[in-house]
C-alpha cells in the first residue's frame, strides 16, 4: 500500500496543511480516508480527483468531512455530465448530514453521486484491501480502521481520546497513523483527542513498527507533540506534513 498525506490539520486547515485527508493506494485502487475542509485544492497536486474509487469518513466532524461538499459539486456538473457514483463509507446517517451541511433535501441529498454505506464494528471489503472498523472514544459517532493488503498494515485512529479498541485496531500495524491534538502541560477535554505521548502510548501496546502523528491543531508547537511522543514509544515517529508519501510494507517503512 502506498499512502499520501494530503492533509493532517486538526480543527481546521493550517497554514501548511489542509485538514485530515489521507489517499491509501493498492492495486490501482485509490481510497480517500476522510476529506476534511481544505483537503480537495491539495488533492488535485496528487491525483486525477476523477479516479478516486471510494471515500472513508471516520466521523462527520467538519475537519474530517466538509470537503465532500466540494467534490460532490465536482462530480456532479463536471464536462461531459455526472461521473458514474463511488461508494462513501461513513457512520450511520451519513447520507443526510452531509446534504444538509449543502443545504440539500435529504431525498435525493448526494445520493445520485455517491453511494453512501453506513459503518458498523467488523470486517468489510474496500477495493482489495481488508477492512476492520472499530469505534473509537470521541464525542459523536466515530471510526477508527486498519487496512490491510498482501501482507502488509495501516491503522488510522480518526479523531479519539484513549481507548483500548484503538491498540487492537494498530496491533503489530507497518504504520500507525494516530492523531495526537493535545499536550500533556495544558488542561483539556477528556475523552474527545490524545496528547503526544498518549498517541506515543497506544503504539507501544500495539507493538506498531512506525508512528505517524497527525490531526495537529495550528496553535500547537509541534516538536513538543513529537518529544512527547517520543517519551512513550521507542519506535520510528514522524510528523504528519502534507505532500508526505510511504510505502507501507515490511520492506519499506521510510517516507518517499
């Protein structure tokens, strides 16, 4: 699998990077895991936006999944008349929330462009990747995936605070991209983001060969986010930057 990062901001697009957006390709196959505000204009350095097969949204917070307003309008009035529907996978009542952040009615909403399918716990296809959802500890209805193809891993929190269902979701992951929005010395809102070294944590007791943290929030200073990761995981870390690329395999873990 190859990943690129199109966007890691947290909240809100940062000077550098739009918000969460994350392109996974396997076998030709291209998958968006969310598509935050921001995420669409940097896309277009990357890919065709017309060859995107399947979008994923962990949750429907506007940081994770405005941009899907934008791209619906690309898809729709493009040249040459509506491009054929791909499949939005995203939590239950996806199909309507994301017409009424458009102003749309919610029959037909976006549903003549994307065929949208509702999360649950478990096992399901994407492409030719095999998918494990698992619901993760945010304050609205939220995923966290691992994706897996020809013996290699990726696991993406979305947006959590701490929770175990997260370490089984990484377990002994190639590459653990995890959001680490908070710091350790600031007062902050349990059980809605990680800290550094909480994100640092969870990939320790996942046994992840590789960090990558993301989901950082503009106002944060982000060699702090990295140090304090590094206090709890012994591992390779990065930091999430925009236009970064990996190969996700046993054989090449280094960003390209």
């Amino acid at each position: 699998m190859r990943l690129t990062i199109i966007g890691s901001s947290g909240s809100f697009p940062g000077p550098a990077s739009p918000a969460s957006c994350y392109l996974v390709e396997a076998e030709g196959f291209r998958l968006l895991l969310d598509m935050g505000n921001g995420a669409l204009g940097v896309l277009q350095r990357h890919v065709d936006i017309y060859r995107i097969d399947a979008v994923y949204l962990s949750h429907l917070h506007a940081d994770h999944c405005f941009d899907l307003c934008s791209y619906w309008v690309a898809r729709t009035y493009p040249h040459g008349g509506p491009k054929p529907p791909i499949p939005v996978y995203g939590p239950p009542g996806v199909a309507d929330r994301m017409a009424e952040a458009y102003g749309l009615e919610p029959d037909p909403g976006m549903r003549e462009t994307f065929d949208f399918r509702e999360l649950a716990p478990g096992e399901i296809s994407i492409g030719p990747m095999t998918a494990r959802l698992g619901r993760v500890n945010h304050p609205v209805d939220a995923f966290g995936i691992r994706l897996e193809h020809g013996g290699t891993s990726l696991a993406y929190s979305g947006d959590t605070g701490a929770c175990d269902e997260l370490v089984e979701l990484a377990a002994g992951t190639d590459l653990f991209l995890c959001e680490a929005s908070f710091h350790d010395h600031r007062e902050h809102p349990k059980d809605m983001h990680l800290t550094g070294s909480e994100a640092g944590e969870h990939a320790r007791r996942a046994a992840a060969r590789r960090l990558v943290l993301t989901h950082l929030v503009p106002w944060n200073d982000d060699d702090c986010t990295l140090a304090e990761a590094r206090s709890t995981f012994g591992g390779p870390i990065d930091v999430a930057r925009s236009g970064a690329v990996y190969e996700v395999g046993r054989a090449a873990l280094n960003p390209v």
